[in-house]
C-alpha cells in the first residue's frame, strides 16, 4: 500500500506542478503586470482601461454577441443531437448530421470570417446564387453567424455524448403511468441533460468571446473585448500593462462560469446500464427535426464551399477560369512545406504528451485512493482550464517566457496547447474510467500485482479507445488553434495557422484557403485512422477471452510508442532554438515584393542557406521587440522607422551600424532606410462604374456622402497605414479641419474601418467596397495584373513611412553575419526595390518618372511614437 501511494503521489505531484508551472504562474505575472507602474499608483492601469473611451461598450458588445451565439448553438446542437438519437431517421442522413456538426472543428477560426465573406459579401458565392446580398455581413450579423458555426461542433459533441448514457427506458415508464408527450421529454430528456446544456451555454460563450480571428474579418466596428485585448498588446502602440488588464477582466467571467458549473454538477444524472430501447414512432418529429438538422448541416456546408472553390479559379471574382496554379503555388514553397512539417510534428506531440497528462489526471481522480482533497485539486484544474480564454493563456506566456530559454520553442507551445485544451480530454478519460469494474485494483493487488502493473495490464488496454479519441481530440485542436500560439511563435516554430495570420496582413486569400484546406484534409485522415484503430479496439475488448494477449500486447505497443515519441519531443521539440543555429534570423514587416528583393540581394552575393526570414504584420512585430527586447529570436530586423527608435529609447537593443551607407535624410545610427511606403487612395472599377460613382481627387472627396457605405480605411489603433491618411489630411487643413474631413470619411466608411493595413485594399479587391485608402504599391500591382484596380494620387498628398535595417545587440551572441546582410540588401537590393518603391533614400538616386507618385509629401513634424499616440486620439474624437 505504501509503495501504491507513493507512485500516485508522484503522479499527482507531477500534474500538479505542470499546472502551478504553465497555467497559475503565467496568470500570476499577468495580474502583476496589470498593476504594474513605474509612479507607483497601484490602480493607473485599471483606472484607464475601465474609464476609456469604448472599453465597456465592447464589453457589452462581446457580452450580447458571444450570449446570444451561445444560446442558439445549445438550441441548434440539441436539436441535431435529438436527431441523432431519439429519430427514426436512416442511418445514412444521422451521419450527415453528425459529420456536418462537427466539420467546423477541423478548420482553423481565422478561416470562418474570410469564408464569411466570400459567400455572403457583396460579391460573395450566395449573393451571386441569388442575385442579391442577404444582410451586412459586417457587424453583429457576420459575428452571430461565425460565433455559432464556430462553437456548434463541441456544443453538438457535449450534448450528443451525455444522450448516449441517457437511459431510455425511463421514456417507456413515463408513457406507461400517463404523462403527456411534453411531460416524458421534460423528464426523461431535459432534466437529465440540465448539467450539459449548461456546460454547453458557457463553453460556446467563452469561445465566442475570447475569439478574436472572427471579429478580425467581419467584425466592421462593432468593437469587442477580444480586438480590444489584441489591439493593446498588438497594437499599433502596444501596451503591456494595460493589454494585462484587459486579460483580467476577461477572467472575471471565468471565474463566476466555474461557480456555476460546480453549482450545476449536482443536476447530472448517472444510470447504472443503458438499456436499448427503440424510440416511438413519431413522423411528425421526424420530419421537423430532419429538416432542422439538415438545414444546419446544408448551411454550414455552402458557407464552407467557397473555401473548396476560391482557391481553383483564376481570381474569384473577375475571372473565374479554372486552375491548379494557386495550389501548385502554394505546396511547391519551401517555407509553406516546413511549417506544414512544423504543425504536424507540433499537433504529434501535443497528441502523445496530453494525452500522458489527461489520463494521468484521470487515473488520480477515479482508480486511486488519494483523498477527496487532493482528487478536487484535479478537478478545479480542469474547471479553470475549461474557462480561462486561449488568448488569455498566450499573452501570460508571451510575457512569462519571452525572456527566458523557453521562448519561441516547440516545448513552450505544446506545453501551451496541453494546458489550453486539458479540460475536455481529462472529461472523456474520467467518464470513461468510472464505467469499469472499480474492484481490477484490488483483485491485482491479493494477486501480488502493484497498481502500476494493474494499469498497465488491465486497465490501459480497455481505455484504449477514449485514450485513442483524447489523442485525436489534442491533434485536432493543435492542427487548428491560433488563439494562443500566435504570441509564442518563433521564425523555426512557424506552425500553419500562425502562417495563414500572417497571410491575412498581405491579403493572400489563395494562400489563405489552400492552408485551410490542408489542415481540414489532414484533420480528416488524422480523425479516420485513430477512429478506425479505436474501433478495431473496442471490437477487441468485447472478446477479452481469446484477445487478452492481443490486448496486452496492443496496450504495450501503444504505451512504448507513446513512451518513444516522447522522449523524442523531449529531444526535439526544444528545436526553436537549435537547429541551423547559426543562420541569421531576420524579422520583418515587409511586403512580399520587399522581401523577395532583399532574398535576391543576400543570394546573390553568397548568403543563399545562410538566413531566415519571418514576416509579421507591423503591430505584431512592434509587440515584440518592446516585449522581448535583446531576448528577441532574431538577428537582424527590417521594421517602421519610427519603431525602430521606439524599441532602442525602452530596450537599448540595436547596434550602431559599422557601414555607411549615405542616406539622403539623416537618420539614427542604429538603422538605414529599406524602402519608402506611401499611401494613395485605391478604388475598383468595375464597383465604381456599376455604382455610378464619380471618381474621387481627394482625400477630402471621400466625405462626400455619395460615398457612404463604399469606402475603407484602417483605423490608426491597430495599424500605421492609417498614420499616412491621417498625416496627409493634417498637413492640409491643420487639425480641426482634418476633424471635419476624417469624421465625414469615418461615417461614409461605416463598418469597413479595418484593424490590417491590407484590410481596405482586400475589400476594393474583393468588391465589398469601391474605394479605400492603402499602400499605393498595392495598387500598383495589382492593376499591373489586370485586375479592375486603379489609384488615385490624392491632391493633399502621398504621404510616407520608412522602413529600415537594424541589427540586434546579443552581446556575446551577437550573429557577425547579420551586420554583412544588413549592408548586403541595402548595397545590392536597392535597384531592385526602387521598382516597386521608386522614391528615392540614398545619394546617387533617382525615381522612375512612371513608377513616382503625383504629389510626394514628408509630415513637416518628425514621427515618433507620441505624435502616433496624438494622432490617434485625434482619430478617435472623429468616430
């Protein structure tokens, strides 16, 4: 017996730890960073949060869209559950039902709001079926809509898998002693599933939201917490302290949904056996509830399609000529190849290491003798886990690890889904170890058998099948969240949907859907091969006469894999940080063709295999060079200007640059200008002749209420490319004017101010508006290609942004080879960036009369991060 307690306390201690370690000690930090203040008012950072301009109306914002969702997903997932198991219908149309329910679950969130849109925007796939758009997409609509497919699969899978342990001979006794129809399923359905579809509201509320990939896409500026969260820490200004708070409220729901839910475990109702009964013949209810189910499933089905549509025409929606070069495109770039290869070794471990960890959790709380006290410590464990948003979970590691060896490793983000996802797994293992015969252990044990012999030889082979789906559950949902890890990824830990975040800021929707699309067929297969090995398995158990040593045997060989594979993540999945470590890593917000410039620069003198680049979108990058400081995964980076002196004043990160390389403005000695960004009003054409629309000469035009509804802009919070807007309107009518004219702009623009720099350009592109306001480059391009895009060279002027070269400070381990790069793209990659950048940045440099812009303009004041910050205030009075 002693020997017995000391293998579970060690068990137990481990599980604990890795809790105390990756779940209370990052939310710790975050608390103290949340009252963290240099002038030592302990409250500044709540004061300014909760008294804000917005903060409570997102707040309710989130509360009514995620509530409302959440109801409706627990009403449709009953219903398509009931049908599952209390209809008539054939087995053929269940299957349907059940596949359609949970299709969602394999693809990742951020997929939804773009699939949103190209079925039901202004141009989208059901808006051309039926000649005209159903209702604005932008909004609480497109929200309410992306919420419920969204949080359908696991609603539907909670309901449906508490009404396969529903007795259903109580329905029998029911009819037998004269209730009424509505009496028996209020008693024999309902009551029985109170705990479920309780667990079901608030799983599929916290879901919603804490999502912020949906409201990324068709949230307009219906603003909710989520985006409030994101665009504090990743904003165009980001802020720690105050991204912290926001974290904080956004536990405050948590911690009352816990409450609740421990409140409403006494209503769960447990059989002793299931007895199969037929249900009673109903046509009626079969007819109702087939069509209900088959809609849902129909529905969810056509706003899906489009992602299996898009990616095989030339350019949806203008040219619709079938093709397979998007998808040859895609799959034949090396660095989409590895991170497919990254998330799958990712999804792998995660599977094998969380699955180790759930069953473990489970085995304490329903086949030890540990006390009551101690099994409750599990189960708070999976309470908290259950609630606590991804987003939350992420952002606590970001600022946890960032400065230690942990970050931007595989380690930290497996360990970051296992604690993400814990709550569920640790469910199906304890639910399916309370139905065996509780009396194993103890037959072992008068047979001289110790309990890890009992577990590994009788037990483990008959929970191989729910081990088997915890492993698919864990896989599934490493393949397909963002949530969490998009703050934890490094350059060599790139897994597909931090890709696919990053495609976003450059508008790649092909790209975009052809990663979907290999996440969703991966998940299938993944999803058919474990459930056909846990089939065969449970076939195996029903014959444990003759099987009993396939059995062991099949146990032994899963638990060694299982055993092997982790030692190898234990080796492997630190590889963050080995691996072709003496390549340079270069962090940038370039566009593509910025970048592809610099590649050829670098392989062309010599440094072909010798450096790796990872893009980021502007804020996101700015996020992490004012969190990670020198502690920063790269080497070299190509970033704002204006940035780049924001993060030297705070981290003093950058060395002074040992070339000169005679820049035409004088700039810090820590950097050198790369390119020269302007902006340039960008209109569709085909919109604008379809809308009668004049063809606007300035950014004052846009005021016009002709335009209302027809144009986007970016909102300055969350992006610079708004700054070159706001900066050109300024410069020309002094700040109260600007107010006239951004407030005039700002309401034609309505729900299409956009968080992403290449947020308006994909609208014009798109056809859900005629005009935005963007990078002129873009504009460029694209009408370059022979799409319907044309721009205007606005009469107050293009405005600029510089980007440039930086080195990092690593001290001792400091790459020599970043600093030769450096000078390398701005020697030899100059002549080929000035053709898609024509204005000129050094000395001996001359624009290309065709490619230069009608009206280039420098802001008289010089950009920091405080003129940013009064900008944006002034852009904020304007809403």
């Amino acid at each position: 017996m002693r020997k017995k307690n000391i293998e579970i306390k060690i068990l137990f201690g481990a599980i604990v730890l890795l809790f105390i370690l990756f779940l209370a000690a990052p939310i710790v930090m975050l608390l103290l960073k949340s009252f963290q203040d240099g002038t030592g008012k302990f409250w500044i950072h709540y004061v300014e949060v909760l008294s804000g301009k917005g903060f409570w109306k997102a707040v309710g914002n989130s509360l009514k869209a995620a509530g409302s969702s959440a109801a409706i997903t627990t009403v449709l997932a009953f219903i398509l559950a009931y049908t599952v198991h209390y209809t008539n219908l054939p087995g053929g149309l269940k299957k349907i039902v059940r596949y359609g329910a949970v299709l969602p679950m394999l693809l990742p969130t951020i997929t939804y709001g773009f699939a949103i849109i190209y079925a039901f925007g202004r141009q989208g796939l059901i808006t051309k079926l039926i000649g005209h758009q159903l209702f604005d997409i932008y909004g609480y609509g497109g929200l309410l809509i992306g919420y419920i497919i969204y949080t359908l699969p696991i609603s539907f899978l909670l309901i449906h898998n508490t009404m396969g342990y529903i007795d259903k001979k109580f329905m029998v006794v029911s009819r037998i002693m004269g209730d009424s129809g509505f009496q028996t399923f209020r008693m024999t359905v309902l009551r029985p599933l109170t705990g479920t579809l309780a667990a079901s509201f608030i799983q599929s509320f916290f879901l919603a939201f804490t999502d912020f990939g949906i409201p990324a896409s068709v949230g307009g500026q219906y603003e909710v917490v989520a985006s409030v969260l994101y665009e504090e820490m990743l904003g165009s200004v980001p802020d720690f302290n105050r991204g912290a708070v926001v974290a904080m409220v956004m536990l405050i729901p948590s911690a009352a949904s816990i409450a609740v839910l421990s409140f409403l475990e006494k209503y769960n109702v447990r059989y002793n056996k299931i007895s199969p009964v037929e249900n009673f013949k109903n046509p009626v209810r079969d007819g109702l509830c087939g069509v209900a189910s088959l809609l849902t499933a129909a529905l969810i089905g056509i706003v899906f399609a489009v992602v299996f549509i898009v990616p095989f025409v030339n350019g949806w929606p203008y040219d619709m000529t079938l093709t397979l070069e998007h998808f040859r495109e895609t799959l034949q770039t090396p660095a989409l190849a590895g991170v497919f290869k990254n998330s799958l070794f990712v999804a792998l471990i995660t599977a094998i290491a969380g699955s180790l960890v759930a069953y473990g959790a489970a085995l304490i709380t329903t086949r030890s003798s540990l006390p009551v006290k101690s099994k409750r410590v599990i189960e708070s464990i999976a309470l908290v886990t259950n609630t606590i948003p991804g987003m939350v979970i992420g952002i606590a590691f970001l600022l946890l690890f960032s400065r230690t060896s942990l970050r931007n490793t595989f380690a930290l983000m497996i360990l970051c889904n296992i604690v993400h996802y814990f709550s569920t797994p640790y469910l199906m293992m304890k639910n399916s170890l309370e139905k065996m015969n509780a009396s194993w252990e103890t037959t072992a044990m008068l047979m001289g058998d110790n309990w890890v012999k009992t577990i590994f030889r009788v037990v483990t082979p008959n929970a191989l099948p729910t081990i088997l789906e915890v492993f698919s559950y864990y896989f599934v949902n490493a393949m397909v969240t963002v949530s969490a890890v998009i703050f934890i990824a490094g350059a060599r830990t790139m897994v597909i949907t931090t890709k696919i975040k990053e495609l976003q800021h450059f508008a790649k929707f092909n790209e975009i859907f052809v990663l979907s699309l290999c996440i969703l067929f991966t998940n299938i297969v993944a999803k058919g091969v474990f459930r056909t090995i846990a089939n065969y398995q449970r076939k195996t158990n029903k014959n444990k006469g003759e099987n009993h040593m396939k059995m062991k045997k099949a146990a032994a060989a899963c638990l060694a894999g299982i055993m092997t594979l982790s030692a190898f993540a234990l080796t492997g999945c630190s590889g963050g940080n080995s691996g072709a470590a003496k390549e340079v890593v270069i962090y940038s917000n370039a566009d593509d063709e910025a970048v592809e410039a610099m590649k050829n620069a670098l392989d062309g003198n010599g440094y072909e295999g010798k450096y790796m680049f990872q893009t980021f979108g502007t804020a996101e990058l700015g996020g992490k060079l004012l969190a990670e400081g020198k502690n920063i995964e790269a080497d070299m980076i190509t970033m704002s200007s204006f940035y780049l002196d924001s993060a030297q004043e705070q981290n003093q990160m950058f060395l002074d640059l040992t070339f000169d390389a005679k820049p035409l403005a004088e700039t810090s000695s820590f950097y050198t200008p790369i390119t020269s960004q302007e902006g340039a009003i960008i209109v569709n054409t085909e919109v604008m002749k379809a809308e009668n629309l004049p063809m606007p000469k300035s950014l004052k035009d846009l005021a016009d209420p002709v335009y209302e509804g027809q144009i986007s802009v970016t909102d300055i919070k969350s992006s610079s490319t708004a700054w070159l807007l706001i900066q050109a309107i300024v410069s020309e009518y002094g700040e109260d004017g600007a107010k006239e004219v951004l407030s005039g702009i700002y309401k034609n623009a309505g729900p299409h101010i956009e968080d992403s720099g290449s947020g308006p350009i994909k609208k014009v592109r798109s056809g859900e508006v005629a005009i935005g306001f963007g990078l002129r480059h873009q504009a460029v391009a694209d009408k370059a290609e022979g799409l319907p895009i044309d721009y205007v060279d606005p009469t107050e002027g293009n405005f600029s942004l510089t980007e440039s070269v930086a080195v990092i400070d690593k001290g001792d381990k400091t790459n020599g080879l970043a600093m030769e790069m450096a000078e390398c793209i701005i020697k030899n990659g100059r002549e080929e960036l000035q053709k898609t950048y024509p204005n000129p940045l050094y000395e001996g440099e001359t624009a290309d009369s065709a490619q230069k812009s009608a009206y280039p303009k420098v802001f008289p004041e010089t950009l920091t991060v405080e003129l940013l910050k009064k900008h944006q205030e002034l852009s904020e009075s304007c809403k």
